[in-house]
C-alpha cells in the first residue's frame, strides 16, 4: 500500500477538543463524531494525546481499578461506587486523556501505521503536522481497506 | 579514602533527595569508584554479595509467579470480609494480612497486592481509604522485620553474616508482634474517627466473591504446594545444609518447571533495577572498607561509646533507625554492616546484628523515603486521586517509628544486655 493509499484513509473532518473541554462535553462530542476516540489540544492547540472509550472508562471508575490485577470478585454492580465518580463529568478532559504521543504524519507507510497500531492500544491515530492536528486514521478504517484489498486479491 | 568518602557521600545524598533513581546514582556512583581506581575490578567483584542477590531474585520469581493465581488477593478480601463492618477488627486483620504476607514475601510485593483491593473495600465501605493505607504500609515494614526475607536490610544481614532464617524469626518474631499490636492499636486509636463504618454499609464488602479472586485454581495446586515447602525449607536451610539464596533458587526453579507460564514471564518477575541498586550499593561500601574508611568510622564509634557493649547496642538501633529514615534503610544498611563486623570484632556476639535489624527495619517507618513500600504505596494512592504527601506519612510515621524504637529499646535491654 503506498502512501497516496494511506492518505486516502484520512479522516479530516474530526473535532479537536481543547484541553479544558470537560469530559461531560468530550463525551457527546465522541458520540456525535461516530468515532472511538478524539485527538486533544494543549492551551497552544497542539496535539497532547487521545481521549476516547477506553479513557471514559476510566474516567467513570475509580482510579484504583487500574491497579486491580483482576476484578472478577466484584460479582455486582458498585452503582454507589459509580455515583461517587459523577463529578468526574465536569473535570478537564485532561485529566484523562491518553497522553501517549501516538500519532503520524501524512506521508505515513501502510508498515509504520500497521506498526503503530500493534504497539499501541489506540483505536484512531492523529495525522499531525508541525503538531497540530490535520486528520485521523482509525483502526477499523485500516482493517477495513486491508481486508478488501486481500479479499479482492484472493478472489482476482 | 577522601575520595571514596566522597562519591559515597555524595551518592547517599542524590538517593535521599528522590530527584533522581537510585539505581541510577547506586550505577554512576560504583562507576565513579572504578574509573577513578578508588577501587580496583578484582575487588568490586568481591565486595558484590552473591549470595544476596541470589535470594533477591529467587523470590522476586517465585513472588511473579505465584502472585498471578490471586491468591493474595484471596487473602486480602477475605480478611476484609472477616472483619464484617467492625472497623478495629478491619484494621487488625488488614494490618495482620499485610504484615505476615511481607514476613514471607516482601514488604513492596505485599503493598503493591493489598493497598489496590485495600481502596476497593474502603470504598464499599464508604470509609476513607488513607488511614487503612499508612497503618497496612507501617504494618509491612513492621512484619518483614521478623524474617530472614521480609525485608531488604535483614536479607543484606544474612548474606554478611550467615545467620539463618529460624535465627531471625527466634530473635526478631517476638519483638515484631508485640510492636505491631502496640503500633497498630496506636493507630486505629489515632485514625478512629475516620474509620467508623455506617451500619447499612457494613456488609458491603460480603458482596465480594473472594472464591473468584483465584484467577487460575489449576496453577495455584500446581504452585501452592512449592510455595509452602520453599518456606518451610528456609526454617530448616541451616540443618539441611543449604543457603537462604539457595532455598529461594530452587523453590523458583521448581515452580519455573511445573507451572504453565512462559519461561519470559516468570524471569520478568526479576526486578533489575533492584538488583543493579544492590550491585552498585555494594561496589560504593566495598570502597569504602577498602580505603580504610569502614575502620575509621568503627573506631570513631567505638571511642564515642568507650567500648561499652550496651551503649553500642543501643547506639547501633537507634543510629540505624534515623539513618534509616533519612536515607533509604537498604544503603544505610549495606553501609553498618562492615561497621557493626568492625565493632563486633568477631566475638560473635549476635546482637549486634538484630539492634541493626531492628533499627534499619523499623526506622524504614519513618518517612515516605525510608522504604521502598512507602514509596510505592504513595505512589498507588496518588494514581487513585487520595494523594499521601511526605507530611502525611511523617505525622503517623515518626510517632510509630519512635514508639516501635522504645519497644524495641526494651527488648534489647531484657534480652541481650
């Protein structure tokens, strides 16, 4: 796959949430994107990391829970535990955003994307340039053009 | 010598200041001993404690594997649940959990498994959490006092002087539990007020399924047997005739040979840069003792005490319990023991040997750098939104420290004076 197919992939018309957007907002901005995941911009509106489901989660558990090796004693519904986190909604989404610099620029290869994906539990890359954000790759995309590339391949 | 005191020195204080890694200073500074020839290869390579290193990483691997079949876990639920809303008796089993698992784990292993499930049943609960977390943090560094393997600096002892493992437990076990139960009846009684539980929350914790914290039932029979027998070998390593580090290797050996992890995985369970600090602790003492530097600070305390064996017992303890607390109790500790060897001066007087224990173990106490569980229990607490700043940890730490240090103090007197 060359670049130009790469670049094909891009997403372009993704809200950027600002770094003091609250999680509340963060949250109905994901569900509107139809995305996994939203790249996050510093005060200087460059790239500062990923705020998506996997984060939201986090958000509305406790923090502990990552520490947890394994939860599968917790056999019921903390709904307590869960209504203490509430205020979690109108904190910063900063404050739990994935700050792992996972991202690319657009002249990215289909192996550094691939590479990137496997390395990284991140369902969109951003596609950066001098750090602001131009666009995302997500990973279903990806798949998605991989699969019917191959498929078509095997059935030529 | 000025030298060698120097980068010692100067070692201790970066290790102190927490701004950088103690690995980091331990390597540079054992670098810095060996590139100026304050010590020469040869001999940095004796002064290396094998043997502890041995008994490090033998139970770091069987503590990897035998921690991902959720058995602490088990044991940290269900004395949460044993207590049944009673908050002394919550405190108590926790404490006594914790304190035993670190007599035969290790004290940082045993935070690291019990401090995230702690959280969890202070949460159902509805208590703070941060009370629990300092009394099972000081709980820990009071258990592994009272074995040859619960804490660092008795491991470090043991690898200098040979003494075995029923020779800790016969000498140190006593006085451990009576200070656990005086420190942490002190504690509760200081904590209470944020410890009570509301009655229609007291069985919240009963709703846990410990039964399910058993993440793998089949490895836990393969790996529970090898558990028990490496422990109970360490109590009779001396009449079988084998080292501690021995016992460890072979228990970790064993259980690398039956269980159904990778090889990878269980060898991952070796924490390196612990052993590297280790290395690099050991290059700095051996520099010191071989510029003479060691037989100087013997001396001069021996001048200060006259030679007097009970001032020098005591002076041992409570030197160890402040170093300790300032430093990390590992330096300070690979640091006394060719000065106790010095003020000893082979009379074979034991002693000497458990006022070190006791100090450095219970000065680790002190301060959140005394340790390296207090480090990492502050660490966990912070990644859980519940912060414990350095004053936190002084205002219970100090107070436990001195009140385990007259306890301690007592025993040294009825004991061996």
């Amino acid at each position: 796959m060359s670049p130009r197919r790469v670049v094909a992939l891009v997403r372009r018309d993704v809200p950027v949430l600002a770094h003091d957007t609250t999680v509340d907002a963060a949250v109905r901005a994901l569900l509107d994107s139809d995305l996994p995941a939203l790249p996050v911009a510093d005060a200087r509106g460059r790239y500062a990391g990923i705020f998506g489901e996997r984060e939201f989660i986090g958000a509305l558990f406790p923090r502990y829970v990552q520490s947890l090796g394994y939860a599968g004693f917790v056999t019921q519904s903390m709904e307590a535990v869960l209504d203490k986190r509430r205020g979690a909604l109108r904190e910063p989404v900063m404050t739990y955003v994935n700050s792992e610099h996972v991202d690319v620029s657009e002249d990215v290869s289909d192996i550094a994307l691939a590479e990137t994906f496997l390395h990284h539990r991140v369902l969109i890359i951003p596609i950066t340039q001098e750090g602001h954000v131009r666009g995302v790759v997500t990973r279903a995309d990806f798949f998605t053009q991989l699969a019917g590339r191959l498929l078509d391949e095997g059935s030529g | 010598m000025a030298l060698a005191i120097v980068i010692f020195a100067a070692a201790l204080a970066a290790i102190a200041s927490e701004r950088v890694d103690r690995t980091k200073v331990a390597m540079v500074g054992a670098i810095l001993v060996l590139l100026t020839q304050t010590i020469d290869q040869e001999h940095a390579i004796e002064a290396i404690d094998w043997a502890t290193l041995g008994l490090l990483a033998g139970m770091m691997i069987v503590v990897r594997l035998t921690e991902i079949t959720g058995v602490y876990t088990y044991v940290a639920i269900r004395a949460g649940q044993l207590a049944r809303g009673r908050p002394f008796v919550l405190v108590l089993l926790l404490a006594g959990a914790t304190a035993v698992l670190s007599a035969f784990l290790d004290n940082l292993t045993t935070v690291l498994l019990v401090v995230p499930i702690t959280f969890l049943l202070a949460d159902a609960l509805d208590i703070d959490p941060i009370p629990l977390v300092l009394i099972e943090v000081i709980a820990s560094n009071i258990g592994g006092t009272a074995t040859l393997i619960g804490d660092p600096p008795n491991i470090l002892i043991a690898g200098a002087t040979g003494l075995s493992f029923g020779a800790f437990v016969v000498n140190l076990a006593p006085i451990v539990v009576v200070t656990f139960l005086v420190v942490t009846g002190g504690l509760y009684l200081f904590f209470r007020s944020r410890l009570q539980i509301a009655p229609d929350q007291r069985d919240a914790v009963q709703a846990l399924d410990a039964r399910r914290s058993i993440e793998d039932a089949a490895e836990l029979k393969r790996l529970g047997p090898l558990l028990i027998l490496t422990i109970l070998t360490f109590f009779v390593h001396r009449q079988l005739h084998l080292e501690p580090a021995t016992v460890a290797l072979a228990g970790a050996t064993a259980m690398i040979l039956v269980t159904r992890q990778p090889l990878e995985k269980a060898l991952a369970g070796i924490e390196w840069p612990t052993l590297f600090f280790f290395i690099g602790l050991f290059v700095l003492v051996g520099s010191l003792e071989e510029n003479g530097a060691i037989e100087e600070l013997a001396q001069g305390v021996a001048s200060v005490t006259g030679g007097d064996r009970t001032a020098e017992l005591l002076g041992i303890a409570w030197v160890s319990a402040l170093g300790s607390g300032i430093v990390d109790n590992i330096p300070f500790t690979a640091t006394m023991i060719p000065v106790v060897e010095e003020l000893q001066a082979g009379s074979g007087d034991d002693a000497y040997w458990w006022a070190l224990a006791l100090g450095a173990c219970f000065g680790g106490n002190a301060t959140l750098v005394a340790a390296a569980a207090n480090v990492a229990a502050a660490g966990m607490a912070e990644r859980a939104g519940a912060p414990i700043g350095f004053l936190t940890f002084l205002k219970v730490g100090i107070p436990a420290t001195l009140v385990s240090m007259l306890l301690a103090t007592a025993y040294i007197a009825l004991r061996y004076l």
